[in-house]
C-alpha cells in the first residue's frame, strides 16, 4: 500500500454490495474522489478495488497494484470511469493475461472538456486496438465502428440494504435534493421547486448555496455530506428530486427507490422500463421549470403513500434484473 493510493476491497466498497456468485471472480476497479461511480461500482456484485485519480502512474505502482490484484484470484477486471492510471494497468494487466473492461460512466455531451475527452477518446483507442475486450459507454445509443463496443445499455444497480418499516407520509413533504453544486445536477431550479410547492414542508440539501431570497429561504436547511449516513438522508425524505440536465443513469435516483422514496427525475431516455407507471409518475420534461417541478411534486403526493412505495420498489426491482442480466452478458460470466 502506497498512502491512500489503493485500497481493496475497503469496507465503503463491500458493505452494500449485491451478491452473486458469477461475479466471484471479478474486479470492479473506481476512483476514490468520484462517488457516483465509486457507488455505481460498490454496489455491483464482485470484488472491489478503489485507486487515486489524482496519483499519476508511475512503474512501481503499477506493478504494486498488480501483485495485489493478483493475490485476489479475480481474472476480469471491470474499469468503471478512466483515468491515466487506468490507463497503465489495462497495459500491465492485459500483458499478464487478464481480461479487462471499461465501462465509461459519462456520455459524448461532456467531451467538449478536455479531461473528459481526453480519457473517452482513450478508451476508444484501446477498444479499437483490441487491448481490452469490451466496451461501454453508458448513454444509450451511442454508436461508433469498432467491434469491442457494447451497445445495450448497462443498468446501475443499487445498494443491498434491509428496508425500514413503512411510515406514514407527513402532511408537509420533506423533499431531498442529494445534487452536488453544479450545472449539471441543476440543483438551485429543484430547491425552487421544491421549496416553492405548496405540498412540501422543507427543503434539505447538500449543496452549499447561500442567500435564497425570500420565501424560498425559510423551508431550506442544508446537512453535510457523510457517506455512511447517505441512505438514511434518502430514508428521512418523502420525496427526493433530482431534475438534471445532464445524467446517465444516476445513483442518487438509484438510492432514493432503494429506500423507497420516489425520486424526481428529467427524462433518462433508458433503453428499458421506460412505460413503467413509474417514470410518468416521475419524469419531469423540462429541467429548467420550477413550475414543472412543482407539478411533478403533487403529482406524485396525490398517490397513495403504500401505493407510491410499492410502485418505486417495483421499479427498482425490475431495474436491478436488468442491470445483473447485463452486466452478466457484457462480462462474459
């Protein structure tokens, strides 16, 4: 171990992990500092390894890196986002014998950065030269010629958890918006949202924002992020809201229905489940709307609060099949 420049198998990574013995043999490799992805692949069932995306490579860690995979009796190593170091252990690995993947958690709409680019087109690269076996970049319908591209869309899974008993749901909605402070997960227009919908009660957030003008300010409350108490954020809410303009297949949606909290959501264009009565529930059409968003709200109040449960597990069960029965494939196991 080199500091904190590789960890496997660390608690963070296992706690919640689902369980499937196909996947006995297989290393899901992700970023410590990225934790969407970092939940995407914990929470997949197999063995886990978290590396630095702020480490760069250099041959004594690589091959440290590599001993250590190779004490773990894995022979598929699943590559989850992508960075330089990732970059230099599918070459490591690959020359060993090991049969490696990538799956890249983030679609063509963010390539105009640099970094983003950079690392996608990478991927390309190493698909093209048959260096690793196969290919995913999560966004449906993307398309490119070469042959190592897998094109059905891999499903996120979510967390094994055991479900607290059903409550009641309250007279004044607790809303939750789990976004980060960025464009992307469009957090402000949800706490408007939100706050300025009659059916909802207060705000909790993240996001680290200040001064909210009057009457927005007075429902908002703000609790820091802690990773361990992340679940039960989600469990504390009656609804999460999530209206992106930007998103794949987000985990903060992924959490909320494990918990059986029905999160609001823009359009995902998912290539399964989309006529589920949940996701007309749910969707919101325009992400910049705040009076859209407070529809969508009462929309989903005016459903029976058993009657919403049972309709996001549901969900959330049929979607967790469709990610194990993918991943399945795209591995090989």
């Amino acid at each position: 171990m080199v500091g904190r420049a590789y960890e496997l198998n660390a608690e963070q990574d296992t706690r919640n992990a689902q369980i499937c013995e196909d996947f006995a043999k297989v290393l899901h490799v992700s970023h410590m500092e990225w934790d969407g992805i970092r939940a995407a692949a914990s929470y997949l069932p197999g063995q886990k390894l978290t590396i630095s995306a702020e480490i760069e490579p250099t041959p004594e860690l690589v091959e440290q890196i590599g001993s250590e995979i190779s004490r773990s009796g894995v022979d598929k190593i699943v590559f989850h986002g992508f960075s330089p170091l990732m970059e230099a252990l599918v070459y490591y690995l690959t020359d060993w014998g090991y049969r490696t993947f990538i799956v890249f958690h983030g679609g063509s709409a963010r390539w105009h950065d640099d970094f983003e680019r950079r690392l996608a087109f990478a991927c390309l690269r190493l698909a093209g030269e048959g260096r690793i076996r196969r290919l995913h970049i999560l966004r449906r319908g993307f398309d490119y010629p070469v042959d190592r591209l897998f094109k059905p869309m891999l499903f996120n899974i979510s967390p094994r958890i055991s479900l607290a008993e059903p409550r009641d749901r309250r007279k004044d909605l607790v809303a939750f918006v789990p976004g980060v402070k960025s464009w992307t997960k469009n957090v402000v227009t949800n706490i408007f949202g939100a706050a300025l919908c009659e059916a909802v009660g207060s705000v909790v957030t993240y996001a680290d924002i200040s001064e909210y003008p009057y009457p927005v300010n007075g429902k908002i409350s703000r609790i820091e992020f802690l990773e361990k108490e992340k679940l039960t954020s989600y469990a504390r809410a009656d609804i999460a809201l999530n209206v992106s303009t930007v998103d794949n297949h987000p985990m903060t949606n992924i959490e909320a229905q494990a918990m059986g909290v029905p999160c609001l959501r823009s359009p995902l264009f998912l290539d399964a489940l989309e006529h589920h009565p949940y996701v007309s529930l749910t969707t919101v059409s325009d992400a910049g709307s705040v009076r859209d968003i407070g529809e969508a709200i009462i929309r989903v109040a005016a459903v029976p609060p058993d009657e919403m449960r049972d309709i996001v597990l549901d969900y959330q069960a049929q979607s967790d099949r469709v990610s194990l029965e993918r991943y399945q494939e795209f591995l090989e196991v």
